[in-house]
C-alpha cells in the first residue's frame, strides 16, 4: 500500500463516484478503479459497494475513511501562497483559496502527472472553483520566477519558503486541508546505519524546519 491508495480512496469516499474522483485526480478512470482495487485486496475487505446506486461506502469503507483521514493529516506538511512583492494580497496576514482563484496560478511540476500540480488543481476543484488561469512550471524554482515576474501566484511547500527572495512574499493559507504530503523512499530492506541515522534526523528536524526554527 502507498499514500496514493489513500489519497485515491479518499476522493472516492468524498465524491461517491469513481468518475467524479478521476476527475478530480486528473487522471482515468479504469486505473483509479484498479488502484481501488489492489487496495482492498491489500487490506482484505470491500471498502466501495459498487451494486449500489450510487456507489456507497461498506461499514468498512466508513471506518477506513475515518483513518484516512487522519492519517493523511498526520503527513502533510502546510501549503503557502506565494505572491509578486507588490500584489494586493501581501497586505493580508493569511489568504484564502477563494482569492487565489481570482488569480493567475503557477502549479509546478509540469511532468510527472498525476503530481503535487494536480493536489494543488484538486484544493480548488474541491471547492468547485477554478483558477483565473493556469500557467506551469517544470520546477519550484521557476514557478518561484514567474510569480516574481507577476505572471501568476503560486501554493508552494511551507519547506520551500526559507528563501525569503523582496520579489516573492508568502503568505498562510486560511484553508487547514491545504496541506502536501511529505515522503521520504528509500530502499525495500536497506538497514544501514546511515539510513537509520537520516531517517532518525528526518523526523526530529522536519517539524523545526517547518516552524521556521532552522534558518
């Protein structure tokens, strides 16, 4: 099981219907019911019934979307409005989505998809919104340049927002599901004591890091 099966699940619990959440996710149906799928299969029991009309959670697929959600709240990591220096909404202490979808918005990366491009598209289709406009980046760095050069705004990692450039200020977002997960992969099997220290300082320093503790 990955994250993605949880997230995947997610959006069908949410929406009850498997092309509404493919929608959603920005990717095909058949691969979202295939993902569904090797899910249950993983955990053992039916999560979706799909004889009902429409689809409807099993008492299983209640409890678990209960566990999804907080496991998906425990590893996500906050998003933040990146604005031009002299936008409007740099006078506000937080923004909210609302008004970033009033804006040219920059999603980063361009490839591969589905990606942390379409969790950020998601956030607004959620709220069936849509932003004013949509450019993409390959990269944060450029996403960064492009909202520096007022061609758009960006949500961006809090953990991307130590460079605190004049031509870029970030804000908070009101909204509290406007979060991205944080992964770490490594190696299946790998206990090498290098790995063990990383790790070990991974989870002791990414909470510091996100408070603005580590410069």
């Amino acid at each position: 099981m990955e994250l993605r099966h949880l997230r995947y699940f997610h959006a069908v619990a949410e929406t009850l219907s498997f092309s509404r959440a493919a929608e959603r996710l920005h990717i095909a149906q058949p691969p979202l019911s295939r993902q569904i799928r090797q899910l249950e299969e993983a955990l053992g029991v039916e999560l979706i019934d799909r004889e009902s009309r429409p689809i409807a959670l099993t008492a299983a697929g209640k409890f678990y979307y209960e566990q999804t959600l907080q496991v998906l709240s425990r590893l996500r990591e906050p998003m933040m409005a990146a604005l031009p220096g002299a936008h409007p909404l740099v006078g506000r202490d937080t923004v909210s989505l609302d008004a970033l979808a009033q804006e040219s918005l920059v999603v980063h990366p361009a490839r591969p998809r589905p990606g942390y491009a379409d969790q950020v598209l998601d956030l607004f289709a959620r709220r069936g919104m849509r932003p004013a406009g949509v450019s993409e980046a390959n990269e944060i760095q450029t996403a960064l340049g492009l909202v520096a050069a007022g061609i758009g705004v960006a949500l961006v990692p809090a953990s991307a927002c130590q460079d605190r450039r004049g031509s870029v200020v970030f804000r908070n977002v009101e909204d509290a599901d406007a979060v991205s997960p944080v992964i770490m992969n490594f190696r299946r099997g790998d206990e090498s004591a290098v790995l063990g220290r990383f790790r070990t300082m991974a989870r002791a320093l990414l909470p510091r890091a996100l408070s603005g503790v580590i410069p």
